[in-house]
C-alpha cells in the first residue's frame, strides 16, 4: 500500500469521525436520558411552563385582573404584609428600577387573602391582588422554604419561581436576560410579518 493512499484512508477516516462522531454521540445521550446537570437561570425554573391559574383573583376594585402585556413579580402573602414584606417589596422595587430602559416592562403584585393588610407602598407598579387563602397558600409552597416571589411573563405564563432567601441580584439577572430574548423574539416576529414584505 503506498504512502498516499495510506494518508487518504487516514483523511477518509478523519472526516467520518467529524462528522458522524456528533450525531452518534447525540442519540446515545439521547436514548440513555442523559441532561445536562445546571442551567443558566438562578430562579427554579417552572416546569411544564404553563398559565398561573388566576380563578377567584381580584384586584382592588374587586375585578379579575388584567397582567396580560407585562412581566409580573407575584408575591404571595399569607397574611398582612408585615416588615419582611415591605423589606422584600422594597428590594423588588430596586430590581425593577435596576432594568432601567425596560423598567414599564415589569410590575410588581402582592397577592393575599382577601382580609389582610395591604403593603403600605403604593404607585403605579404595585399591585395589589387578593385570592382564597387556600390558593395563596398553595403558591408559597412547604414551610421548609417557602417561595418569596414568582415570575409571570408578558402572557401570564408561569416561568420562574424564586424561594426564600431571596436571590435579587440572581433574579435580575434572570429578568435582563428574559426581557432581552423576548425583545429580540418580538423583533424577530415583526420582521417575519406579512406586512414587513
């Protein structure tokens, strides 16, 4: 066998294990049910993602609310919105204002049995939800450690989920990189519309 064609099957080799190496190594990972060990988010991811469900919800006109078209950071009282609340409240105000250009993008709700005490706070990106005890409880979960805000997205979609104590600068990132995205998905839909042709 001469040089050249020994260096040629070598080459002929080379480029299969390129290119059929991936895919063989993709469908065994596959089969087997491997995942990947973490994510790039810092809150609990929701999963499947799916519409909260806001039945016997009401805002302070004793309404069913209205959060379609903003992402909301739900936070579920128990009770009155105590010190704890109004520090956590306070905090989420910093995160918001912290988006800067995309702060009108997020508000922030507070949902409670409907004879509590309401946060003291007050604007236009509060709001104030109010539900049966029974379903405020089920959102902050088991006493181990409760949940301390949830995120809806612009849809009401129920995406993430962030436990006590609270990850703020986490969640921010969390919200940087989620309102990104869903701009850039926006821009990408109007591009791809009819009417853009």
């Amino acid at each position: 066998m001469t040089q050249p064609t020994r260096r040629g099957r070598w080459q002929l080799l080379a480029v299969l294990v390129l290119f059929v190496g991936p895919t063989v190594a993709a469908f065994v990972l596959t089969v087997s049910g491997w995942r990947p060990g973490g994510t790039t988010n810092n809150g609990e991811l929701v999963q499947p993602v799916q519409r909260l469900a806001m039945e016997g919800w009401r805002d302070r006109t004793g309404e069913a609310p209205d959060l379609d078209g903003s992402w909301i950071l739900l936070v579920p009282l128990a009770g009155d919105c105590n010190a704890e609340c109004e520090d956590r409240l306070e905090t989420l105000g910093r995160v918001r204002i912290a988006l800067d250009r995309d702060v009108d993008r997020v508000r922030i709700a507070t949902l409670q049995p409907p004879d509590s005490v309401p946060p003291e706070a007050d604007g236009d990106a509060l709001v104030r939800l109010t539900a049966p005890a029974p379903r405020v409880a089920a959102l902050i979960g088991n006493a181990g450690q409760p949940v301390a805000v949830h995120l809806l997205d612009y849809r009401g979609f129920h995406v993430l989920r962030y436990r006590r104590p609270l990850d703020a600068s986490g969640l921010l990132d969390d919200l940087e990189r989620l309102l990104r995205l869903s701009k850039e998905e926006a821009e990408r839909r109007a591009s791809e519309s009819p009417d853009n042709a």
